[in-house]
C-alpha cells in the first residue's frame, strides 16, 4: 500500500512538473509568432513590373524561369551554380519592393538577396542598400538581414539582424526599400524595420549615386554561417525561391523608362523633385503608425546591431555614438 502510494505520489509530482514546464517550452517555440500592428500598405500605392520586362540576367540564366506571363520568376541554387536577376534601369532614389516565398526545409548557407547597388559603375566607391535572407540558423529558420554601404565604405558594414514573426517559406510576403532625400526605410510586409536618417552623422555614409535593383540566390556558406560552420548541404538542392509583384518605381538615371517611373533628372541628394514618386508624405517620414510599428520590431525581433557590437569595433561607427 505505501509503495502504491508513494508511486502515486512520484507520478502525480511528474504530472505537475511537466504541467508547469509546458508552458515554457511551448512560449520558446512560438515566442516570435507575433500580431504586428496595423500599418498603411505602401505596396498597394504602386502597379507590378512585369519581371522580364524590369529585369534580365545577372548570372545562372539556367536556374532562372519566368512564369506566369512575366509576373512570377523562380530563381534557384544548386550545386552547379546560383542565380541572380539585375534590373535594366538604375535608379535615384524610390520605392522597390518583392514578395519572396524563401525555399522551405534545411537551407543552412543559403542566402537570398534583394539589393540595390552600383558595384559595376563604380567598383572602388560604390553604394550599396541590402535586404539578405540568411538560411543559416542551426534551427534552419530564416533570418533577415539588413545592411549599407556608401562611397565604397566596405570595411564598416552597418548590419542589422531580425527574426521573422511568421515562417517566411509558407507564403510570399513582402521585402521593400524606401530610398529618398530622406532616408533610408526597410518593410517587411510593410512593417518597417529600420531607419537609416540621410540627415546629421548618418549623412557621410548615406548613399547617393544611381544604383540597380539585384534579386540573387547564392551560396553564402564562408560568411553567413559563422566561417562555414553551417554549409550549404547539397543534398537537399535545389533550394528555389518565388518572386512575385515586383515593384520598382523612382527615379530613372538612364534613358529607358518602365511604366509607373520618372527621370528625375532634377532629384539631387540636397533636394527633392515633386516628379519623384517618392516625395509624397507618406514617404518623407514616418508616420506615427510607422513609428508604433517601427519600435515593435526592433524590440520583439532585432536581436544583432552593429552600434552595439563592441567586441567588433574599437571606435564605434558616428552614427552610433
């Protein structure tokens, strides 16, 4: 009788124990499956580029089909090689945007890009604006990264690292960059994750020349898996993205111009064109919607800053102090 009891006993604390402990466990697992807050959809103030009319190849041409009569592209990265798209136009300032389903299962080393940059035009000196989707987390979750460069700064990356509050490989969802005058915004699902000012300390690292629109898929293993602790594994290829609803609408810097876009001939760094699309408020600052939307990002998602490494630099970046 006593042994039954005391069995009874040991089971009944095990059963409160785990009771307990569930909650924890189950809070951890879904900790970042958050309700954003309500924002004005920006991706809704500009029409779609076809993508074989706004882009052509970068490299890989056989990883890459057009679908859905220009609409939808699949780019993909297998053993052989990746794959990257590269806008037919440069751009001054203005609003582009992608909705991107990322390849689902382990895709450790994978990375998918959605930039702006003008390597090409000017290889020692030149700006760059990042959105990079790293496949590395040894729980094979999605990260977003963000990044800038400017005047061929290379050496000082201004990295910025978020965990998503939804799984990023179910559904498309929208990737979009804001560059004006004003500054520098990137949305994730037109939840805005970053600011980066063009005003004060942030103005001599702020980018200014033309650049292209860049959608690449790449094997990222050497650095975006701490020095290739997580590589790509290949058995699992090919690892294909979905592109769709692409929108690239600015200030055009050649002669070719898409519907929906402007030269912008006028635009410089100091003033603002009321022929620039993206001149309006909405797009000057943010709203105080943005702004509510903004600090919940950062505080539920950001988890890496590069103003708050200090272990990375001696002398921190003047935008940080």
């Amino acid at each position: 009788m006593y042994r039954n009891m005391a069995f009874f006993r040991n089971k009944l604390l095990f059963c409160l124990l785990l009771f307990c402990l569930t909650p924890l466990v189950f809070s951890h697992s879904v900790s970042r499956h958050y309700t954003p807050p309500s924002v004005t959809p920006l991706t809704n103030l500009f029409t779609h580029v076809l993508i074989d009319e706004g882009f052509s190849t970068f490299f890989g041409g056989s990883n890459i089909k057009i679908i859905n009569n220009g609409s939808m592209a699949a780019i993909a990265l297998d053993k052989s090689s990746g794959s990257g798209l590269i806008s037919r136009n440069d751009y001054h300032y203005g609003f582009f945007s992608a909705a991107i389903k990322l390849p689902a299962g382990i895709s450790s080393g994978v990375v998918l890009a959605f930039y702006l940059s003008n390597a090409n035009k000017y290889p020692h000196n030149h700006d760059e604006i990042d959105i990079e989707l790293l496949g590395h987390d040894e729980r094979n979750n999605w990260v977003l990264q963000t990044n800038i460069y400017a005047n061929g700064s290379v050496t000082t990356g201004r990295e910025e690292k978020f965990y998503f509050w939804f799984d990023p490989t179910a559904q498309h969802h929208y990737y979009s960059i804001i560059w004006n005058v004003h500054h520098i915004v990137f949305l994730v699902d037109n939840i805005p994750v970053r600011e980066f000012p063009s005003t004060g300390a942030f103005s001599s690292v702020y980018p200014s020349k033309p650049m292209s629109v860049y959608v690449t898929i790449w094997d990222g293993s050497d650095w975006a898996t701490h020095g290739g602790k997580y590589p790509v594994n290949y058995k699992y290829a090919p690892f294909v993205a979905s592109m769709a609803e692409m929108e690239m609408t600015g200030c055009m810097s050649n002669e070719t111009v898409l519907p929906n876009s402007n030269s912008c001939s006028k635009t410089s760094h100091s003033s603002s064109s009321r022929s620039d699309p993206v001149y309006g408020q909405e797009f000057v600052s943010l709203s105080e919607q943005q702004i509510t939307a903004l600090q919940w990002a950062r505080s539920k998602l950001m988890f890496y800053s590069y103003c708050k490494d200090i272990s990375r630099f001696k002398v921190m970046p003047s935008e940080c102090k």
